[in-house]
C-alpha cells in the first residue's frame, strides 16, 4: 500500500476551529468574521463533507489575495420590503454574509410569516445547511440557494454552462435536531472529479465531460460534471442564476462568458427564506406528524446496498458529526503538510 | 405495422377544452370551476406534457365518483399573516385551489415583497407549470411544489415511500414569455413506466422497482420509479411533504402508512411562492440581463445528441404549443375511444 492510503491523522474540531479562526486573522480579517468563517469549515468537517471544511483555507487565502474576496467587507441592506431584503456583501467570504442573511430572514418571517433575504455579491457560500439547519432549529423552515459562475454541463451543450449550484431545505426536527436537505445539481461534485483523479479511479458513464466537451469516463480527462438528471439539474441550476443574480443585477452567467476583463472572477448570489411555521400551526402537533412520517419510514425494508437503516435528510451528517465529535476529523496526510505550511508562513500554532 | 402505430387523430385546443369543460359540467361541476380545470388539461395538451392533458378526465371521474374530489368544494382561508396564507381546498380539484392560490400569493407578494400560499387539502394539482408561468408572466419569480402519497422510492428502502413530487420555478422571460422550470423528483415518471410497459420495452437499469422492491427493467414488473439522484430526489420529495403537508396537519406519508380506514385515499397539499422582483429592480433591467444570459448560453457549442439548438428551461414546451395551437393535439386512438364512451354516456358533443 502507498503512504497515501495510510489512515489519516483525526485532529479535534475544537482545535481545527481555533486554527482556522487564527489563519484568517492572520490574513487580516477581523477576529469576529473570522469566528463565523470558521465555524462554517468545522460545521463541514464535523458532517464529513470533507471539501467543504478547513480543506478551503488556500482557497479562501487565494481569494484574498487576489481581492475577489474582501478581508474586511462593509455588508449593507439596499432594499428593504416588508418581507425582502436585499443585502449587499461587499464580496465577503460567504458564510459572513449569509450568518447575516438567515437572521434577517427569521426576523423577518416573524414579523410577516416569510422571509426573503437576496444576498448578492459574495463569495464561496460555503454549505447551504449550516444556514438551513440553524433556522430549522430556530423552529422556522428554511429554502436556501446560490448561483455561482459557469462550472458544470448545461443539458443540450458540450460545454459548461451553469454552476454545480447548491441547494438546501430544512425543517424543525425531533429533539432540536433539523431536518436538513443540502444538495448540489451536479451528478457529481468537482470534489469527486478531483478525488477520482488522484486516484485514477474510472468514472461512471454520464458523470462528466472531458475540455472539448465529450463525455469521458477517463478521470485524468474529466473536467466538467455533468447536471443531475439532464434538463433537471441544469434547469435547476439556471433558475438559481435568474433568480438569486438577476434582480440584484449582478449575472454571473452573462458576466463570465462576456469580454469584460474580470469576466472569470470568483463571485456569487444567494438566497435564504425563512417560513415561521409556529404562526401556522402549534409546535407540538408539528412535531408529531413528524415523528408519525420519519416512523414510517424507517419501517420501510432497507436496501442493504445502501446500508443498514433508512436514513432521513442530513441524518447521515449528524451520525458522523456525533463519531468526529468524540474521534476528531480525519485530515488526509497531504492536506496536513499544506495547513502545516500556512501555518509557518503566518506564524500560527499548528494543530497538528 | 400494428393499427395503434397509425398516426394519431390531431383535434384542435379549442375543441378539446369546450369537451372537457362540458363532461365536468356534465359531472355536476360548476361552469365555472369546470372551465379552469379544462383550461389545465389544456396548458398541458399544448405543451405536450400528454400525460397531464385530457388525458386525465377518466381519471378525474373517478375521483369525484369516489368523493375523494370534491365537485362542489368550498374554498377558505384558514390563517392568513402579512405574507403567508393557508387556503383550505375542501378536496377541489387541483387547478381551481391554485389558481386561487397563485393569486393570493401574488397579492400578499405585491404587498410584503413575497407572499406564501400553503394550499392544503386538494386534489391532483395538474402541472405546476400552469401556475408558476401564470406568476412569471404578471412580472414576479414563482416556486411552487406539491405532496402527494407515496409512489416513489426512498433512497435506502426497498419500496415506495415518497411521491414523485413536481416542483416548478419560474421568472418573467424576454418579451413576455416565461422562463418555465417544471420537474418532477422521479428519474423517471409513472406515465413513462406505463408507456414502456404498452410497448413492451425494456426500461434501463436504475429506473424503477418492481413490487417486491427489487430493481429490474422488465417493463411487465416495474412499478415503483427510482429518485432522480438517489438520496437528492427522494430527500427532495419527502422535504415537500414535510413543508407542504405537516404545518397544515394534513399528513399524507404517516397517514398512508396508517392503519386509518382511509389511508390509501388521494390527497394532495402544495406550496406556491410569488415573489414581486419588480420591487427590487427596474423591469427593463432584468430583462436585459435574461436576455445576455440566454444569449450566452445559446452561443454554446451544441450537443448534436439532444438536439439543434440549445433550450431554456420549458422552452421546448413553448415550442410544441406552437406548432399544437396551429396543428391540434394528437389524440391516441385508445384515449380517444375512452373520451367518446364518455361523451355518450354524459350526452355531451363530442369534437371526434
């Protein structure tokens, strides 16, 4: 067996936080943001969605450098309706942003039973349902999305045409827990593309396009992935970028494939809406039905292809945040040596 | 050849929608409900969405003899806040509760910014489309979706667990036409299985389950559709069932799987979304950049497998209801003979 594949080294989320945190204040953000922005990474690394989790601080480093994202952004409400705001980020590292959004959203949902924030001009929005899942335990419904630019196929074209755009819905749950759906339209994410790369594990037929446009099972040619069931998934990606980009004027889409000099700049737009769901019907009787359904389904037989229970939405983020909780998160040994380099470079203390 | 692959009988729009508003009549409905039920079928005749057409009346007929639709429903908003209203359906037929809800919706939207409408206790919903494109063309954003009972799988059980739930997005498109999303969670639908089992064909693998819960592409045994993207389609649907039905306490999964007397009954609840975009930006703004976006995505190389051109989401919809509106819709001889079986048996004109 290759040293790859030995078993990574589990470092606490705890730990992990503090490091992060530390990375970005190091970088010049303000210890406030760079508490939220790490508290999104380890929400990530704790559910097992590895990609989405202190694997970004290069990226978001890069981003900083390069001024796509702002160290110190000024977030502003320009529009404000009743029941919709529209929230300039100032291209704040996401998760800035949309902490500010889903309260906005819940406070207006309280105040009018719905609650839409558009935030527009951030960056890498980070998961949707650590957004999703904290107005879910808030005790409100949640649909989040967000449009970002040009990185997957589009039904009809052999090119890439829409973002991989993710998705998420959540509902109160049992016992404070939420509900909690989080989803891309891609078949695949890029993450997979470049795991089955570094492995040079085949993909399966359908998955992706290779640069030209042709579909390719070939992982060292695989670039592109493709949309969640054809027109489904690209439609539903579209409809994000009409959406969350359009009416706040900031096209992602139109911009990227234009002449403009920054057309290949890193930006999104997102969505958040708030259902305050008490002032439709009592807590309890809610909670209730909700056990009758998940009951229900869990009674069904289980297809042990998949596994060994039948899982609700999130479910199987939670169980691993309870075993990462307790055993650390795994940090792949390559993955380590880059921390471990910033962490010299920015005279951090390192975890690891 | 055999005789059902003759070319099918072509019967103008018009002609179809007086007949099917006729034989609701005829069944006891009001002109009036009836006239918005035919002009559903109708939308979906044009647009080619043949499974949702006239074809339904059989269909609809049984469900008013069973009482399970109501011919003569009483509709009643049950709460109502600044932005959100649940409208009791009283088991209407579908179209007559959500024309009433997408303009409610539309009216609290005009007032907060977004309005909600949760329509609980109605009937087959007919194509989402109807409504979210009646929403998209008066100027606003639309999402709307719907629960119904289980017919689909569940990622990870081997049986039905949650339904093929539509879902539907839509914004105002170039010169007044609607930009059209309008899905469904299954990869494949029950009209398709059905169709596959008339002609013998074999289904691919990954499609549907037959009745023991196994996967299989025998068409004579499939009878369960598999979710689009396993655990995306089916956490998807159950997320419509856990919005849509349990605030309004009208379950349809737990009390499906209930040992209630009338568990296996036909019920559906649904969500419509107006969200008002003419408060956030000028019109003629977003219409320029809808119209850069399908400019760019249009310039794409095209994928001569799917078609000559590349398509927006509905647009090949839009397309057929042309080419429908000017050459009538294509009646298959069998559907035919059940229509005109029913024209005698409620003495209405047939257009045969």
């Amino acid at each position: 067996m290759s040293s790859n594949s030995k078993a990574p080294n589990r470092v606490s989320a705890t730990a992990l936080n503090a490091f992060s945190k530390a990375l970005f204040v190091a970088k010049g953000v303000s210890p406030e943001h760079a508490q939220t922005m790490a508290n999104a990474l380890t929400w990530a690394d704790l559910r097992g969605v590895d990609t989405h989790g202190i694997s970004r601080v290069p990226m978001y480093f890069r981003l900083l450098d390069s001024k796509e994202m702002n160290a110190s952004p000024k977030l502003k409400v320009l529009q404000e309706t009743l029941a919709l705001t529209v929230l300039e980020a100032d291209r704040s590292a996401g998760p800035i942003a949309m902490q500010e959004a889903s309260d906005i959203a819940m406070k207006k949902a309280k105040s009018t039973g719905i609650g839409l924030v558009m935030v527009r001009n951030t960056t890498h929005t980070a998961s949707l349902g650590i957004y999703s899942e904290k107005v879910a335990q808030a005790g409100m419904a949640c649909i989040a999305l967000a449009a970002s630019r040009p990185n997957m196929g589009y039904y009809g074209a052999k090119a890439a045409g829409v973002s991989t755009a993710p998705f998420s819905m959540s509902v109160p749950g049992p016992k404070g827990q939420a509900i909690v759906l989080d989803m891309a339209c891609g078949i695949v994410s890029l993450g997979k593309l470049q795991q089955l790369r570094a492995r040079n594990e085949p993909l399966e037929p359908g998955w992706a396009l290779d640069a030209e446009g042709n579909e390719t099972i070939d992982p060292q040619k695989a670039l592109i992935p493709l949309p969640l069931g054809g027109p489904k998934g690209s439609g539903l990606s579209l409809m994000f970028e009409l959406m969350a980009s359009l009416p706040v004027l900031n096209p992602l889409i139109g911009h990227f494939f234009s002449d403009k000099e920054d057309a290949q700049r890193h930006c999104q737009n997102a969505w958040i809406i708030a259902i305050d769901i008490a002032q439709v019907c009592p807590q309890a009787s809610f909670q209730d039905e909700m056990e009758n359904t998940i009951k229900a389904l869990k009674a069904l037989p289980v297809d042990e292809k998949v596994g060994t229970s039948v899982l609700m939405p999130g479910e199987r983020g939670y169980i691993e945040r309870l075993k990462r909780e307790k055993d650390g998160v795994p940090i792949p040994a390559k993955m380590q040596a880059t921390l471990i380099e910033l962490a010299e470079k920015f005279k951090v203390p390192s975890p690891f």
